[in-house]
C-alpha cells in the first residue's frame, strides 16, 4: 500500500494521497525504513501534498533513505530547501521541522539552500532560528557555498542574519577569496570544463541560461549521455561580481573609485533588475567621504555615458541617512547641470531618478522640462520623481501628476497614485483624483488611493480598503489598509 502513496507522492497527485490516506496507508513507511512520501512531496515542492501528509502524521523530522539512486535520502526540510521550495518550507517548519536538523555529511536545510542560491528558503528557515554559521563534515559554511555560486540574494541573506564574512571553509578559503577566483571567468567556459571531467565519453553538451530567484544571471551546464539522458548537471550564478562587494563593506576592505567602477560597467545590462550595477553603486553611496563624492562629480563628464549613468546613480543618494544629506547642497547643481545638458536618455533618465530622491523644490524646473519633453517614455519614475520634488501650490506640477495617475500604463499609475497621496497639499482634486482609482483594476494602486484619502479624513477611503481586503491577495496592498 505505501508504494502506492510513494507514486502519489511522486505524481504529485494529493486527491489520491488523500484517498489511500482514508483507506488506512500509512502516512510513514510502517517498516521504520525506506523512502518516504513526504521526502518526495517536499523535494518536488508539492506544498499541497506535502499539508495532506503532514495532517496524516507523516513525522516532518524523519529521514528518507533506500532508495538505490540515493535521491530520496535524506530529511524533507533539506529537499524543500535545496529546491527552493518556500511554502513546503514553510508547511515543515510550521509542523515542527527541526530547522538546524542534519544529514549525512553534516549537512542542513542552511546549507542546502546557501548552496543552491534559494534566498528565498533561507530567508525562512534564518527567521526559524537556523543558524547562519552552519558547517559540514567538510567544513563548507552557508556563506563559502553562496559565493562560490555567486548567489547575490542568498549572501545578502546571511549577511544580514549575522554570518561571519571572513569564516573560511575546511580548504581556508574565505568566502571573498572565493568570489575573487570566480571573477571575470567565462562561467559557460569554467563550468564546461567541470561538467566534461564527469561525463560519459559520449556525452554532449547543453548550455542554457536563465535568471535565478535573486535576479543575476543564472548558467546551467548539462552533459547528456548518448541515450539523451542527462548524466551531469552544473549552475552557477553570474554573481560574483556583487557577492565580492557585498564581502568587500563587510569585512572592511576597500576598493579604488575606479576598480569599482570597471567592476560595474559589464553587469548594466546582464542582470535582471541590473543588481550587480546597483551593488556596487549602493556600496560607493555608503562611503560618504568627500574622496568618493569628488570621485563620482568627475565621473559624471567622462565621454562614456555608461560612466556618468553610474557617476548619477553614486550621487543620487550619496551618504544619505535618514537624518541628513550632508552633500546636497553640492550634488543638486551638478545633476540640475546635467539635466540640461545630458543628450544620452538613459543617463538622463538616471538624473531624472536622482533629483527625485533628493527631493528638493529647487530641482521642479528640471524635472518638469524632463517629463514633458516631446518624444519622452512615460516610466513610474517620472511621477516619482515630480511628486518628489513638488511643493504646495504649484498648479502646473500637480495638474501634471493627476493626469499621470490616469495613464494607461498600470505601474505609472501606481505611483503617481502613491505620489499624489503622500502629498501634503488636500484639495479636492487631489481627493477627487485619488476617488477615481478606487476603482482601478490593480489592486495596490487601490491601496494607494485608499491610504491618500484616509489621511485626508476623506470617507471614500472606505470603500477602497473594503474592496482591497475582500479582493488582493497580495500582502503588501493589505498592509497598507490594514492599518488605515
């Protein structure tokens, strides 16, 4: 009978799990030994199924072991982990799921997803209480295994938990020196090589590429045996670039303005949400030194636009805290300069985001001249940006950013929504305008009005969190009304 629920398991088909479940199969193997139906439903990430087997007594806590391929050995948070798979995570943990739990070698969920890149499944087990600072038999830590996959999201996660930067693993390599030898590697080429020291002599060779959860560039490496059967399989994340600064801030080493600037360049436009760009960007931003700040104003006059693109993104929030802009009153001129002089429209487009996160009145001219130029894209950071800099009173700039929250384009309408309610001016064209989209089909930018309304006292407000909560699944346009 438990065969049966292990090929359920395998199927992934719940209705008849549940079905062999009612008619008396055990949740568990009853011989104490062999795969388990849960380890399968959790390494496949069928949430569903692995929920039916968890309220059947499948025992969250006990390992899977017998099969002969040895793919099924080992303990379900592990496989959940290595896969990625959140919500089977998070179904485990809930159950009781041992979140340090170790198999074979030493190994734990942690390291299983630091291993893989899984952000998304360290994330839950680091808020369960896994430890960050995990290592194995070999002496491999989360964070030696996330560099040298060159998983950006995962490194920041363990950062962020308080892993050791300067741990190294049982070779003694420290996780930046591990990100220093992945540096400019062809990792199609490198990853080849690997895959062609394990193949069968016969084999051929796929390469594919995606993005991986945290957005870098992910390269997949496969050999295929002379049956069309995969036989070896290798990824690598083109992260390592970002992973390397990340290590850099955190264990004090500091790079040359230029060397940082040449380690940009490449990743503008490799990565999904140009993360490695903005790693590095956000790392010169926190230097807040007068040297980087005079560094960054003589990059924005380089010939390559490439160059000032990055040279406005350091100023945009250069040593910005939550108290204080200490050099506003000097990168303001050089990016209200350059709007009017910049004729490449990404760099401009950059200034554009630049003199909205600095949000000074003085900068409206330009913003103003910017967005309403004949022949320019519409983008969400437009209205971000006018709202940003618009004071009180000024009928030209808001008559401008209620049209934008009118825009065909749902995100620009997002924000210009999110703009016109967090201005502190209440007419009632902004409350009018805010009314409208109530009834807009996405749901944050109902969130968005509801919020604007609300604290302009404004009664329409109810409507909007009503429908919010009764229709969005999504948690953070319910944050928003929740607390209204």
């Amino acid at each position: 009978m438990y065969r049966e629920l292990l090929d359920a398991a395998a199927d992934g088909d719940a209705e008849r799990a549940e079905t062999l479940l009612r008619k008396g199969t055990p949740a568990d193997p009853a011989d104490g030994a062999g795969s388990t139906a849960l380890y399968r439903a959790a390494a496949a990430g069928r949430t569903g199924l692995v929920r039916v087997l968890l309220e059947a007594g499948a025992d969250p806590g006990r390992i899977s072991g017998g099969a002969e391929d040895g793919e099924d050995d080992g303990l379900p948070l592990c496989a959940a982990a290595a896969g990625g798979h959140v919500e089977a995570v998070e179904a485990l943990l809930a159950a009781g799921a041992d979140p340090a739990g170790r198999e074979s070698g030493g190994w734990t969920p942690v390291l299983w997803a630091a291993s893989g890149g899984r952000a998304g499944a360290l994330h839950a087990l680091l808020e369960a209480g896994a430890g960050a600072e995990d290592a194995n038999d070999d002496g491999d830590t989360p964070l030696t295994l996330a560099a040298r996959r060159g998983a950006l999201g995962a490194v920041r996660a363990l950062l962020e938990a308080g892993a050791d930067p300067a741990r190294p693993d049982g070779e003694g390599d420290t996780p930046l020196s591990i990100a220093y030898d992945w540096l400019g590697t062809q990792l199609e080429s490198a990853l080849l090589d690997q895959v062609a020291d394990q193949a069968p002599e016969d084999a051929e060779f796929v390469v594919g590429r995606s993005r991986a959860e945290d957005g870098t560039d992910l390269v997949t490496v496969t050999a295929v045996d002379g049956e069309g059967r995969p036989a070896v399989r290798l990824e690598c994340q083109r992260g390592h670039a970002a992973v390397a600064t990340l290590l850099e801030d955190a264990t004090g080493e500091r790079l040359p303005f230029d060397e940082l600037v040449e380690r940009a360049l490449p990743y503008r436009d490799v990565d999904e949400e140009a993360e490695t760009w903005w790693t590095v960007a956000g790392s010169l931003q926190k230097r807040g030194d007068r040297e980087t700040f005079e560094d960054a104003v003589r990059l924005c006059v380089s010939e390559d636009p490439r160059r000032r693109e990055l040279a406005v993104d350091v100023l945009s929030q250069y040593g910005f805290t939550e108290e204080a802009k200490p050099f506003l009153e000097e990168s303001l001129p050089v990016l209200r300069r350059m709007a009017a002089t910049e004729g490449d429209e990404r760099v401009l487009r950059s200034v554009l985001g630049a003199l909205g996160h600095h949000a000074d009145p003085r900068a409206l001219p330009e913003v103003l001249e910017i967005v309403t130029a004949e022949g320019w894209t519409r983008t969400e950071a437009d209205p971000a940006a006018l709202a940003a800099v618009l004071p009180p009173g000024h009928a030209e700039g808001l008559a401008l950013l209620v049209s934008m929250t009118r825009d065909p384009d749902p995100d620009v309408r997002d924000w210009a929504t999110m703009g016109l309610a967090g201005l502190e001016e209440d007419t009632p064209l902004i409350r009018d305008a805010l009314a409208v989209r109530l009834d807009d089909e996405d749901l944050g930018t109902v969130a968005e009005a509801a919020r604007g309304l609300a604290r302009r006292g404004d009664p329409r407000a109810r409507a909007g969190i009503e429908r919010v909560l009764a229709e969005s699944d999504d948690d953070y346009a319910r944050d928003i009304v929740t607390g209204l």
